[in-house]
C-alpha cells in the first residue's frame, strides 16, 4: 500500500488513478488529498503488506506495529540517531492505520489478503489492548473506581468502528460484506469497547440481519451472537425509523436460527449462540435442521462442548440419540455414535474420589471400562422404555460395541451378575449376545454366557419373580416394579431365541418351561409372544412339529381360561360365552337346571371377567397363529380353535373382543384362500359399519390376504368377457376409496400402505393375461391427489409411503408409467380447481400448506418420463426398448393438445401448455404419433391460442424441435428401407441408372433380377458400393424389349433419370417420357421397362444412352450376387429419392451424400478408361466390350 510522494508531484497520476478507481470496484469516487507520503507511512503500509502474504511471521508484524504505536503514542527517551528523525503523534498513527483498514473494503471474498488482513487487525488491537491495560494498571489511583482506563488502543479501536459503521448499509455487497466482518471480528476478539459505540455497532448488524446477501448476514449474526447476553437489549431503539429493528436481540437471532434460508447463516448462530436455558431448546432443535452440515456441527462440536450430558433433560436425550443414530446422513449417523461412546460414556465412567466428587483426567487420557458406568449411562437414557423393539437403545449400543472393544473384553457374565439381574444388566447381555452373533464372535460368546440348561433355569426364575411380583403388585397399583422385572423377563427371551439347541438336554428342559409358561394367566402379552416364538423354535421346523405346537397351544389356552374363571359354580353359564360356537337346536336340546340369581356387582364381574379370559385367550391364538405356515384344513387343531374361539369372538357384542376375534380370523383366512373368499365380505362389512379401530383391522387384513393370495381378484382378459366384472372389483375400490379420502390420518395410512403394496405387487396385464382392480387408473389418480392434498399435510406417514411409492410404480413397468400419463391432465385440472376454491375462500394456511404448481408438474413431468424407464429396464437385465422413451410423453402431448385448442381457461392454457415445454420428445417414438403432435402445435401457433408471450415462445420452441425431429425420423426411415432394399448406381458420365436387387431369382439360365417399380434413382448406401466393388458381373446378354406391356421373365431392371443433354434427339425424347411420368406420378411409383434376356448381345431399340459412356459403365460395372429378398418386402418404404441432376440446375439442390456415393463410383471408371480390365472383372467385361460395339453397328446400320 504505497502512499503518494508529493502533493505536486503526484498530481497528474492521482487524477489518472481517481479515474481508473471509478472504472473499479472502489466504493468512492472521489479520492481526497491524503497529504504527502511519510516514514511513518512507509512502515505502516509495509507491515500491512507483508501481513496479508503469508501468515507466518504474523506475530513478528504485530510486535513490529506495537513500537510503532509506543513511538508515537509514547514519549521515549531520545537519542542522537532518533534526533534527526521526523516526530509523529497518536493522531498521525491512528489516521494511517485506519487508512490502511480502509483499502481492506474493496477486497472480495474469495481472496485470501482479506481475510489475513481482517485477523491481523483484530490480533494487532487485541496485543496493543492488553498491552496498554498493563502499562495504565502499575498506576493504582487511576484504576481505582474507574473501571478500564481510556488507552491510545481503545482509541485507536473506537476511530477505526466509527469510520466502518457508515459503510455497513453500502450499495456495493463487498464493501458491506468487508465492513461487517471486521467489525464482528473485532467485537469477538477485544474485551470491551466503548459505551458509546455499543448502540450503533448493535443497530447497524440488526439491520444486516435482512440483507440480501447471506455472506452479510453471517458476519452480523457473528457479531450480534456476542451481543446476545447483554442486559439491556430491551431498550427503545428512538434513532431507528425500521419497526423491525427494535427489540431484543436474542429473539431476533432465534428468529434468523429458525427461519433464515441459508444454511451458513443458521450454522454461524448456531455455534455462536451462548448456552442458556433459553437457547438450549432452539439449539438441540438443529438436530432436525435440512442441512446436513448443520447437524452434524451440532454432534460434533455443540453437544461435547457441554460439560455433562447428564444437564440436559431426558427428553433431550432420548430425541437426541433418536434423531442423530437415524438420521439419513451417513456423517451424522458416525458423529452420534461416536458421541455416544466416547464422551456420554466417559461422564459416567470417569473415576470418583471419596466424596464422590469426579476426577479430572488428562487431556487425551480415556477412562478404564467400568460396568457401573455403563449401567448408569444406560439407566440416564431410560433403558425400560428406549429398549424394546424398535427402540433407540438397541441402535445405540449396537453402536457402542462396534466402536469400544475394549468393553467387549472386559465385560463378563459370571454367576454373581445373573443373581440380581436389573433391567440395564439384562439389557447389556441382550445387546451383547446380539452383537456376538452379528459380528461372528461365537467363542467369545460361548466363554462368557451360560449353557442352554443353566441359561432355562434363569429364565424360570425370572418368570417366577414376575409372576410374583404382578399377583403382589396388583392390589397396589405399583407398576413400576413390575415393569422393571418384565423388560428382564423380555431380554432373557430374547436371548433364549438365538441360543443353539442342538443339546437335547437344553432344548427339552427349554421346552417344558415354555410349555409351563404359556400356560401362566398372568404373563403379560409381550412375554407371551416371546414365550411362543421359543416354544416354536424348540418344537422343531418339520409338519408333525408344527401340529404338536398347535396343540400344546390349545392345551394352554384351555389352561388359561380355567384358571382365569375358577371352579365357583355360580360360573356355569360361562362354558356357553365361550363356546357359543354350538348350534341353537344342540342347545336347546339339553336339559338344563334354573340359573341362579346374581347381584348386579357379581354380573359385571362375571362380565369382565369373561372379557379378560376371552382376550388372554385370543392374544394366544394369535401368536399360535403368527408362527405357523401350514394348510389351515390339515390341521384339525386349528380347524378347533377357529369353530370354537375365533368365531365366537367375532360375534361378540364387546368391541375389543371382536377386533381380536377379526384379526385372528384374518391370520386364519391367510392360510387357506377359500377361507378367505368366504370372509372378504365380512372385512368389507366391517369396514363399512365399524368404528374407527376395526376399520382399521380390516384394511389391513384385505391387503394382508389379497397379497396372500393374489389371484383373488384377477380375471382373465378377452374379447367375450369384457362386459364380465369381478365380483369383488368395485367393492374393493370403494373401500381404498373411502379410506383415501377419510379425515381419519391412521386410516389414511393404513389405506395407503395397503394399497401401495398391493399395486407394486399386482401382475401385469400384458404378462399375465389378466385384469385387476389393482390396475385401475382411478385408484392412482387417489393416490397421486393425496399426495400434493393440501389436507395430507398433517399426515407424514401417507406422504411419505407415497414419496417411495410413486417413483418406484412408475419407474419399474411401462404399463404403470402410461397409466400415470392417462390421469396426470386430470391431476392438473384438480390442482387448478383446489386452488381456485382456496383463493375464493381466503384460506391462507391451506395455501400455505399446499406444494407449489412447478413442483406439481416437475414431479408428473420425472414419473412419465420414458428415459428413466429405460435406464431402470437396463439396471434390472430386462431388453431396452428405445421406442419406450418417449412415447407415454407425446401421448400426454396429445391429450394436452386437445385441451389447449379446445375449451378451457386461460389459466388452464397457459399451465398446460408450460407443461407440454417440459416434455421430452424422443426421435425413437413412432412417426405418426410425432406428425400429429407437430400438427396440433403448428395449428395452436397459428391460431395464436397462447395469449402471453411466454406460451407463444414455448409453443415455437416445441414447434421447432418437433419438426427436427420428424425430420430426422423420415431420412432415417429412408434409408433403413435403402439397407433392405439395396441397389447399385451406375455413373455414366453426366446421366445415371440403377440396377435394383430387390427382387433375385434363381432360373436354369443363370441369376437374374426382377424389376421393381421405380420412380427416379436411389442413393447408394455404403454397403451397396462395397458389394459393387468386390462383386464381377456375369457373362450375360441383355437386350431391351420393344414392346413395353409384354410382361417377360425376371431380368435386371434400368431407369434412366432426366437426361439434361438436349444435343441429341433421341436424348431428348427420353428426357420429355421421364418429365411426364414424374408429372403425372407424383404420389404413386413409375411403372420401369422391361427388359428381356435373350441369348445374343441386347441392342437398344429406343432411346440408346451415348455409346462411349455406356462402354465406360460397362468397364466399371461388377458382377451382382443373387441375394434372396424377404417376401413381404416388394419395394423400398418411404418417398422415393429424388434424382441426382448436375449442379448446373439453379431449381435442384442435390445432396452432398449423392455426390460423394457418385464420385466413389466414378473414379474407377476414369482408372480404367483405355486400359486393360482389372483382375476381378474377367471374361465378362471382355464380352461386355464386343457387345456394346457389335450393338454400335447395328444400330448405325
């Protein structure tokens, strides 16, 4: 940073600079007079300029500033060197360093300089701050009673703000940027400042909360992030016209924490946020924020910036572990569990003294493993309910074995730990006998936990503690006790289903208690269904196994319903509740004896009771039925329960009694289908009369059983049965229908989740041969609007199904992507109506709630869109079809087409056709469809449907696409039906013929060629001329035929193009025949003349072609290979070529591939004019030679 030399001097390159200054990012355009360069200006700017170039040294530089400012803040002593030198002032220092402060505004963001030069001035305030303190602190009357004193660095700190402050509402966005980092870097960096600077430097960041420029914001929220804690962030802001400006601050930035949209700025409040009962909430709530950077900053340097995570509340924790070991980042996944195991552990683990009172350990140092500090760090996280099936403390340990072996090798399970096992205990032995398991570590595991034998006993006696404890519990209403003994009981199990029972002596004594234990009425329900599962497994996996367990089952609940209603004979009619399965004439055969009169207290406690046997019975049957897979005829055991317990229960009058029932039914109905055709009435009955919750069970139970048994509602597909419908077609719909478009969200989902799974699992028509109501377009029309309904807002569950499903529907079969195509103008025409209905309204929060109309048509735009159908056929192994690409878009094309030039609103035209702009048109789509797009959009441009100008250019746009594209389509299919038909162009000279091979015979006189109808010559393709050139001519006569109508034997076709030489009559004359026919036959083919073979040289009669280039093109031409054509091809497809004219003709464009087919075929002709034949053409150009001068004289004569 040079200064000037002198006023005079440097005059003339200050104006020149003025003006290079304006053309640059400068935020002034008038320079003043800064006066004439100094030594003091001299040093100042070279330690500023050395500062920015490296940052090494940069301790060196503030030092070197430091003397300096003590020269000229100071009065030193002086010597006889310093005599002579110049003498400087504070004031001087201050106005050249802010000088220097002030050429750091221009500087952009992307450079370094900026940033080093930003921390050397904050370093460089902060040494001159402490410095001062020091020096003004050795004076005690001073310091007392006035606080800090005023220093040349305070000073030199409040010049420097009060020169940036005006430049913090700049227009150029780098001066402002520049200007708010330096003062927020020096607000974090020095103590204090002063009193009188604090009310501006605090309205001037506010203001940069709103700023345009998310670099901006994030300097202000740094320097506000210091202010936050202040006291009087209360006062009246009186100077500021901005209402927005006022108030407190903290609130302010927890508003910019919230709802700023960039993730930077929520990320520098987040970490400069201070941690006070008030924050900590808005803080921990990032947890959830959208950027995954934030949340990870969160976990990795927010929360082990606390000093024990024991302060935070259990909510905190629980949600923190929750959201952090599920989070879909992979980053923020490994910084929780690292969290976790490292520093949650090491609270809990960190060695005590006597008192209690925690040790601090050294940096770097870890706590040795201890079992007391796990059970506490478990017991902080609420093992009991965090640990189920599905709780976050599986996730979390499962995590902390992976990552602290050293625990592995140091836990044991010995005698003393079983004998009074807690919850957490239990619960470190389950997730370790897990983790063993999944890691492969089967010796480990067999060292440290028991034999089979040992581990049963274990589990009896703690079934028996629980037993006990719920008996002694149940007068006294204590059930936290008995929650604490069931979550061990609950491990244990767990534990018991991965243990190897190849021991005979384990696996039977397992067997018995298991046996011994379902039959216990007190077992809760959880324990019973782990109980089940275990006697499952010990019974074996082979038929007579699963009958055995069936009946030990039966046994069992028989048991249980005996022990629940007791032998008091005033229960007599009980025996009637529960089998009320028997038939009326059975019952009212039998004699019975007077029933005895019971109290109303004794009715309603047979009435529970009979409910509380009734639904323990049921529960069991459940789980029976959960884990067998047999035929449900086969088995009589089942066949028993169902007649005589699962029926009953559905006819009961009390509500949970039938929901059992009908669940178990509906477990029944998935092992045998004609069961199942039986009771869908029954479900659908159910839905339609029920309440909310059995609504509820039997959605899941259709979807259960028609995915079960898929074929239930498949018909097969044909001409006669068309008018046929399935008998359970249209009550299916109506049941998914009415619970898509239910109020209910639980049976929103329910509805969704079923019905997603059953469409993605349905058979395709084209495949199967059959038809489903599962493929019906009504029913994804449902689910698509109930995926953007604004009243699905408050229902996660549905929208996230879909999310999955939709994508996933559309992208995995053709016929699923034009279903989507065949309703997504009807999803238009809904989303344009709804909103219209919530404009009239004013419902603000709905609008709020509902996606946007370009999310709308992006997503509708990807689900139809042909290419990602492809790519998805190709991952799967199945054969690409390009011709899938692009056709279900032109499709809805078509349809869109028709709406724009039809009858519709303005608005409804301009959104379809913004959205007809989006799609993608694919040269493989068949032609016809693309020329029928390309004629609606010419017809909507020229009619001017589009009233905005934005449509009329979308539609050309569209216009001039498709029209490359049919373009394109139609050379292609050109010369695809070229290469079927192929045919070889002679050159002769300025005239040419061709010798078409589309037609190839075999006879006994040789190989010939059938004429085929041509109208003017073909383009040779490449493959034609190599076959030309490789290939010899036979040695065969050919004579023209003078009489045209006669139809003669197969023989080699010639049509001569328009002759353009009129020097010849007879040229001329041929040259008017083949104007008239191309006149007269411009959409049918010209009829060619036939030529007959004959045994001597052939002699034109009519027309003859010039002598020397016919003897030319014989020289040239090659023998052709009979090649036999396909049958059902008799001509080439498509226009015919035009032909090849000189370029002499002002009113023919000629094609420059027809000109370079025709060069490669003239210059073997130029070769081989005047010389001997080639190798290759052999006798027969010889002949070829004679014949044409024999037929010379002939003709002559």
């Amino acid at each position: 940073m040079p200064g000037r030399i002198t006023a005079s001097a440097a005059r003339a390159p200050a104006q020149t600079s003025k003006s290079r200054a304006s053309r640059t990012t400068s935020p002034t355009t008038n320079i003043p007079d800064e006066g004439p360069a100094t030594s003091l200006r001299e040093a100042i700017c070279t330690t500023f300029t050395e500062s920015y170039r490296t940052t090494n040294g940069t301790r060196k530089l503030v030092v070197s500033l430091r003397k300096i400012q003590e020269v000229c803040c100071y009065e030193p002593t002086k010597s006889k060197k310093q005599a002579s030198q110049e003498d400087f002032d504070e004031e001087e220092f201050s106005a050249e360093v802010t000088r220097c402060v002030l050429r750091i505004l221009p500087i952009k963001k992307s450079e370094t300089a900026g940033d080093r030069l930003v921390r050397f001035v904050g370093l460089f305030l902060k040494h001159a701050t402490d410095a001062d303190n020091a020096i003004f602190a050795q004076d005690d009357d001073v310091m007392q009673g006035q606080g800090l004193p005023e220093t040349p660095s305070s000073r030199l700190t409040t010049r420097i703000i009060s020169f940036l402050l005006p430049f913090l509402p700049a227009k150029d966005k780098i001066v402002r940027f520049r200007s708010t980092q330096i003062i927020a870097h020096l607000i974090n960096t020095l103590d204090s400042i002063d009193d009188e600077l604090f009310q501006p430097i605090r309205m001037g960041l506010l203001r940069r909360l709103r700023d345009k420029e998310s670099t901006v914001r994030v300097q202000a929220v740094y320097g506000l992030g210091r202010l936050a804690g202040e006291t009087n962030m209360n006062e009246d802001d009186d100077d500021s016209d901005d209402e927005n400006v006022s108030g407190n601050v903290l609130a302010k930035l927890l508003d910019i924490l919230q709802n700023d949209p960039s993730a930077d700025v929520r990320r520098s409040l987040l970490l400069n946020l201070p941690f006070t009962p008030t924050t900590l909430p808005y803080l921990l709530e990032r947890a959830r924020d959208s950027d995954a950077a934030i949340r990870r900053a969160l976990y990795s340097r927010l929360l082990p910036a606390l000093a024990d995570f024991r302060h935070l509340s259990l909510t905190h924790r629980e949600k923190l572990l929750r959201w952090g070991l599920r989070d879909r980042d992979a980053n923020v996944r490994k910084t929780t569990a690292r969290l976790f195991r490292e520093r949650w552990i090491e609270n809990c683990a960190q060695p005590r003294d006597e008192n209690g009172d925690a040790i601090e350990l050294p940096t770097g140092q870890v706590a040795e493993p201890s079992l007391s500090g796990l059970l506490e760090l478990l017991e902080r996280i609420d093992v009991v309910n965090a640990g189920n099936d599905g709780g976050i403390a599986l996730d979390a340990m499962k995590e902390f074995w992976h990552g602290r072996p050293d625990y592995c090798n140091y836990i044991e399970f010995g005698e003393d730990y079983w004998r009074d096992l807690s919850a957490e205990g239990a619960f470190v032995a389950r997730t370790f006998n897990d983790f063993c398991h999944e890691d492969g570590s089967s010796d480990s595991l067999r060292e440290k936990m028991p034999e089979v034998t040992r581990f049963a006993f274990l589990v009896q006696q703690n079934v028996n503690l629980l037993v006990e404890s719920v008996r002694t519990n149940a007068l006294q209403d204590d059930a936290e006790e008995d929650e604490q003994q069931e979550f061990v009981v609950e491990q244990l199990l767990h534990i018991a289903l991965t243990l190897d029972y190849s021991d005979e002596v384990g696996r039977r004594t397992m067997f018995s208690l298991m046996r011994e234990a379902l039959a216990i009425a007190e077992l809760p329900e959880e324990s019973t269904r782990l109980v089940t599962e275990v006697l499952r497994m010990t019974c074996g996996n082979n038929a007579a196994s699963e009958r055995e367990f069936c009946g030990i089952v039966l046994e069992a609940i028989a048991e249980v319903h005996d022990t629940i209603m007791g032998d008091d004979p005033s229960q007599a009619g009980e025996e009637d509740s529960f089998h009320s399965a028997r038939s009326e004439i059975s019952g009212e055969s039998t004699p019975r004896g007077p029933k005895k009169q019971m109290s109303e207290e004794e009715e309603e406690e047979k009435a529970v009771r009979e409910m509380m046997v009734n639904l323990k019975c049921l529960h069991i049957a459940q789980c029976m039925l959960q884990n067998v897979d047999c035929s449900l005829e086969q088995n009589v055991h089942l066949v028993t329960m169902l007649n005589n317990l699962v029926i009953p229960a559905v006819r009961s009058q009390e509500a949970p009694i039938r929901e059992k029932g009908l669940l178990c039914l509906g477990l029944c109905c998935l092992l045998d289908k004609n069961l199942a055709e039986e009771n869908l009435t029954l479900f659908l009955h159910c839905f339609t009369k029920g309440h909310e919750e059995l609504q509820n069970i039997a959605i899941q139970i259709v979807g259960d059983v028609l995915s079960a048994h898929p074929s239930m509602l498949t018909t097969p597909v044909s001409a006669e049965d068309d008018e046929q419908e399935h008998p359970f077609h249209k009550p299916i719909y109506k049941l998914f229908s009415r619970a898509l478009k239910s109020s209910t969200a639980p049976l929103q989902s329910t509805a969704c989740t079923a019905l997603c799974k059953l469409m993605l699992s349905s058979p395709s028509i084209s495949a199967s041969g059959t038809s489903s109501i599962l493929n019906n377009n009504e029913l994804l029309r449902l689910l698509t609007i109930a995926y953007f309904d604004p009243e699905t807002a408050g229902n996660p569950a549905l929208r996230q199904a879909l999310s999955y499903f939709l994508p996933v529907y559309c992208h995995s079969r053709k016929e699923n992507m034009q279903r989507m195509g065949s309703i997504a103008t009807a999803v238009l025409s809904w989303y344009v109506d709804v909103k219209e209905e919530l404009d009239v309204e004013g419902e603000e929060d709905a609008m709020g709630e509902m996606v946007g109309l370009n999310v709308v048509v992006a997503h509708l735009v990807d689900w139809t869109d042909g290419r990602k159908l492809a790519a998805a056929l190709g991952g799967l192994g199945a054969k690409n079809t390009e011709d899938d690409e692009g056709e279900v878009h032109v499709e809805w094309a078509l349809e869109l087409l028709e709406k724009v030039l039809g009858v519709c609103s303005k608005e409804e035209r301009k959104l379809y056709v913004s959205v007809i702009f989006k799609l993608n048109f694919s040269s493989s789509t068949p032609g016809t469809k693309l020329e029928e797009v390309l004629r609606l959009v010419t017809e909507a441009v020229d009619d001017k449907v589009a009233a905005d100008t934005v449509s009329r250019n979308a539609l050309t746009k569209v216009q001039n696409t498709l029209s490359k594209i049919v373009n394109t389509t139609q050379r292609r299919s050109e010369s695809r039906a070229m290469s079927v038909a192929p045919s070889v162009t002679e050159d002769i000279g300025d005239e040419s013929r061709v010798v078409s091979e589309a037609d190839v015979t075999e006879t006994e006189e040789g190989t010939i060629i059938a004429p085929t109808p041509v109208a003017s010559p073909r383009k040779k393709t490449a493959k034609a001329a190599a076959r030309q050139k490789k290939s010899t001519i036979e040695d065969s006569e050919l004579e023209v035929e003078e009489d045209a109508t006669e139809l003669p034997p197969p023989s080699i076709s010639m049509t001569l193009p328009d002759r353009s030489r009129p020097a010849r009559q007879v040229g001329a004359s041929s040259t008017e025949h083949n104007d008239e026919t191309e006149a007269g036959n411009e959409d049918e083919e010209a009829t060619p003349q036939p030529i007959k073979r004959r045994g001597r040289p052939a002699t034109a009669k009519s027309n003859p072609p010039p002598i020397a280039e016919v003897e030319e093109s014989i020289l040239e031409t090659t023998e052709v290979e009979a090649v036999p054509a396909p049958a059902a091809i008799k001509k080439p497809r498509g226009r015919p070529t035009k032909a090849p004219v000189p370029s002499s003709s002002p009113d023919v464009e000629v094609e420059e591939s027809v000109l370079e087919d025709m060069t490669e075929v003239a210059k073997p002709v130029k070769k081989a004019r005047g010389r001997p034949p080639k190798e290759g053409m052999g006798v027969g150009a010889e002949k070829g030679r004679r014949s044409v001068r024999a037929g010379r004289k002939r003709t002559e004569e």
